[in-house]
C-alpha cells in the first residue's frame, strides 16, 4: 500500500481511521480482562480464603503463557488475518473470564489464570491490521495510538473493578466484576468481526509462504533466530523457578517443567528448520531478503522499554509508600501514573519516528529514558515529592515514547511476516518483565532503577547495529509475481 493523498483527521471515525478505533478499543478489551484480577486480589483473597503465598501465584501465573502466545498468535494472525484472529481471540477471552469469576477453589483460579496469560497476546494482532491500513509516513504515529490507548484498559480496570464490586456487594462482587469485563469482550468480539476487514478495497494480504516458525533469508539469520528463541524458554524457567520457591510446586516437577521446556525447543527448532530448509540449498533472492538484525534489535529494544514498564508499574505504589510516607491511595495514583502517560507517550513516539527517522529516533528515545532511570535511582526521601513526581513522569515518557518507536518500525521489516515479528517482539516485552522483576527480588529500588537504566543503555547503543527502513520492500503476490510495497 502506497501513500494516500487523503489525510483524514485521527478522530473522526471513517476510513482507516474507523479500523484504527475499532482495533485500539479490541486491544483496550484484552487488556481490560487480562489485568481484571490485580485491583480485585484482595476481595479474591477475603472470598476463597487465599494465602500470601497463593496470590503471589496468582500474579505469576497471569503472565506465564503470554511469551510462547504472543508467538503462536503472530503466526495465527499472517495466516488467518487479523479481522478473524482479533474476533476468536475476544470470544476466548470472554469464556476464560467467565471461567475464573465462577472459580470455586485456587486450583480452578490458577488454571483460569494461567490460561488467561494468552489474552495477553490480542495485542499482537492489531500491529498487523493498522500495518495493513496506513501509508508508511503515518504508520508510528497510528501504531502509538492503538498501543497508547489499548494500554488504557489495565488502567481502567484498576479504577472500576473495585467500584463495580463494591456496587455488587457480599463476597462474590468481585465475580461480577469480572465478568462485566467478560460480557464486554463477548459482546465487541462480534461486533469486531462484521466491523472491519483485513485490508482496504483493493489491497493484497501477504501471507507467508509456510506456517510453524518465522521465515528466515540466509543461514546466518537461521542461526540467530534460534538464539534469539531461548530467553523465552529461559524466562519461563525461571517462572517456574519463582514458583516452586514459594513452595506450591515439587523440586519433581519444577525439574518436570524444566525438561518439558527443552523438549518444545528441540520440536521448535525442527519445525523452524522444516519452514526454512530451502535457504540451506538455494540462496534467497537479494530483492525478497531482510536482516534479522532487525527483529533482535527490535526485540531488545522492548523488552527493556515495555518490560521496565511492566516491572516498575508493579513495585512503584510500595516504592512511594516507603520513600515518602504518603497515604496508600496517594501511593498507587503515582504508581498509575507511570503508566498512563502511555497514552501520550505512545503516538508521540511513534509520530517522532514518522518526522525525524526511525533509527536515530529509537536511539535518542532509548538514550532519553536511560538518563531518566539514572535519575530515578537517586531519588530519596529529601527530594520534594513534585519533584519525584516529575522525574518519574519524564522518565515514564521517553520510555513510552521509545516503545512506540519499536512498533513504528515493526511492520516495515518485511510486510507478509508482520504479526510474527510483533509477536517475537512483544515476547520479549514480557521476558524483559520476568528479567526485572527477578533483579528487584535481589536488590534496593534504587539498584533495580540503576540497573533498567543499563539494560535501555545497551539497547540505545545496539541501535546503531540497526538499519533504517529502505524506500520499499518487496513481497510475491500470489500468482508468482514481485510487487514493491512503499515503506518510505
């Protein structure tokens, strides 16, 4: 899809602007379900008579599935396209929030929320559709938009659950609550499908040639997606490390766990030698090649952006709480804030990277919030609270504001491949997660703000390893001829 000359205004609600809101607001609905349970744990807690212990599962186990679902859901959506794949993926997450609200003991709401980790996957899905919708010189700022705003409904949920369930009332307002946000997903994911299509009028959905792993240009590149898989298996074992710490699985069946994770990447790596065993015997063509540079620098560049936010938002109610004394709602208004300057942060990225480049942009952004975690790690209880707050605000932009520049570049890495690369890319958000969250167990806060400051140090540096997107790329249509798809 080339460049449009029509410049339809971001708000109205027509054209590609209409799949933008329609897509954004699917994303919010995941994201609304997905983190339903975090501002409910105690009345949860209260309900079933759940231990400390107990809960803290719960919270693990939330984001477990997520990394190897964001995969499978990447190649789900190349092959089935987005409309399809967003639709199935409301319905799921509607009938697994109806399974944890009816819960009845924690093995019931471990399995549900265990499940429940592969909602957190939709988000995948709508990287692909707006890559499909917009001219490449809007694509960040319309890629911000829908990560900015989907993110929204973690922070709506947080917010209304509580009221809901207090409206409710008794032991069991809390299973209404949630499954308000069932209904909810039920309702739109029909609504989603007889709402939007895949591509405009016209428009040819690139789809890859084989399913079962991400396609790969050059022997090289299928060395290093192997490499670049094995964090995720890493990061799963070391959740399951973190459970079995809190004694609730066997040190049998953590070692159980640990085997059945190498067996999977034994199979993976078959099925990605079996998807890619041509370039062993015939080179790729030069036009039709990329660089997996791309997505590992990508994928870096996330984990320690979106993975920081995911960590710090976790942990900052308790740091302000400890630091300054504050009251406990004041405490968690900061925390929420963290997170809600996504909203801005997002597109403004996003909309950087359309203006000034994508390479130098991500860079910049990447330096910018490394800077602003130095900063926080020096934060003490002298420093006047506006003042904290501010800090903190400012580090919460570039950080957001360097995720929305990763998915500005995403869908110009190669067109066909788009929902698989998000999903390795987002993946990596979580294992960036699961890698903080793991050094804040061992460390003060200000060592952990320290060390998230080195970890987006090393992904501004490996930036430079990055290329900036060509004029075009190339994909095959379907009858065998090569069509030059402008990425400029």
């Amino acid at each position: 899809m080339g460049s449009s000359s029509v410049r339809e205004n971001f708000l109205s609600f027509t054209g590609r602007s209409k799949i933008l809101h329609m897509t954004w607001f699917a994303f919010f609905v995941t994201f609304l379900v997905w983190f339903s349970h975090a501002p409910l744990l105690l009345a949860i807690q209260q309900s079933l008579g759940l231990t400390d212990q107990e809960i803290k599962t719960l919270l693990i186990l939330n984001v477990a599935l997520t990394i190897p679902a964001r995969i499978v859901t990447g190649m789900l959506v190349d092959v089935y396209g987005p409309r399809k794949t967003y639709s199935a993926m409301l319905l799921m997450t509607s009938l697994l929030c109806f399974f944890f609200a009816a819960a009845q003991t924690f093995e019931v709401l471990a399995l549900a929320r265990f499940l429940m980790g592969f909602v957190g996957a939709g988000f995948v899905i709508g990287i692909r559709m707006i890559s499909e919708w917009y001219p490449a010189e809007r694509l960040g700022l319309a890629e911000g938009i829908y990560k900015g705003m989907g993110n929204v409904g973690s922070a709506v949920a947080a917010v209304s659950l509580p009221t809901l369930a207090v409206m409710f009332g008794g032991d069991d307002g809390w299973r209404y609550a949630t499954a308000i946000t069932g209904v909810i997903a039920l309702v739109y994911a029909f609504i989603y499908y007889v709402s939007v299509t895949d591509t405009p009028i016209g428009s040819t959905y690139f789809k890859p040639n084989k399913s079962g792993g991400l396609e790969v240009t050059s022997k090289r590149d299928f060395y290093f997606y192997l490499l670049l898989n094995i964090p995720m298996y890493a990061a799963l074992a070391v959740l399951t490390w973190k459970v079995a710490g809190l004694a609730l699985i066997s040190a049998l069946t953590a070692n159980i766990i640990y085997a059945v994770l190498g067996a999977i990447y034994v199979f993976q790596t078959r099925q990605i030698y079996n998807v890619n065993k041509e370039i062993f015997v015939t080179p790729v063509d030069e036009i039709l090649q990329y660089n997996f540079k791309q997505v590992a620098v990508l994928s870096l560049a996330y984990a320690v952006t979106f993975g920081a936010e995911l960590a710090v938002v976790s942990m900052l109610p308790l740091f302000f709480l400890q630091t300054f004394l504050v009251p406990v709602s004041l405490a968690g208004i900061f925390g929420a804030c963290f997170a809600a300057t996504d909203v801005v942060s997002c597109p403004s990225g996003g909309w950087i990277s359309d203006k000034y480049g994508r390479k130098k942009s991500l860079g910049i952004l990447l330096a910018g919030a490394a800077v602003g975690f130095c900063a926080m790690s020096q934060i003490n209880a002298d420093w006047p609270i506006p003042l904290a707050v501010a800090v903190m605000m400012i580090c919460s932009f570039f950080l957001g504001s360097a995720a929305g520049g990763v998915f500005a570049i995403v869908p110009l890495v190669k067109r066909r491949l788009t929902g698989q690369i998000a999903g390795m890319v987002g993946a990596y958000g979580n294992i960036g997660a699961v890698l903080f969250l793991t050094i804040f167990s061992f460390v003060s806060s200000s060592t952990f703000f320290l060390s998230i400051a080195v970890g987006i140090a090393v992904a501004a540096i490996a930036t430079l390893f990055l290329d900036e997107p060509k004029g075009a790329m190339a994909e095959v249509l379907p009858d065998g001829t090569v069509q030059m798809i402008d990425v400029h």
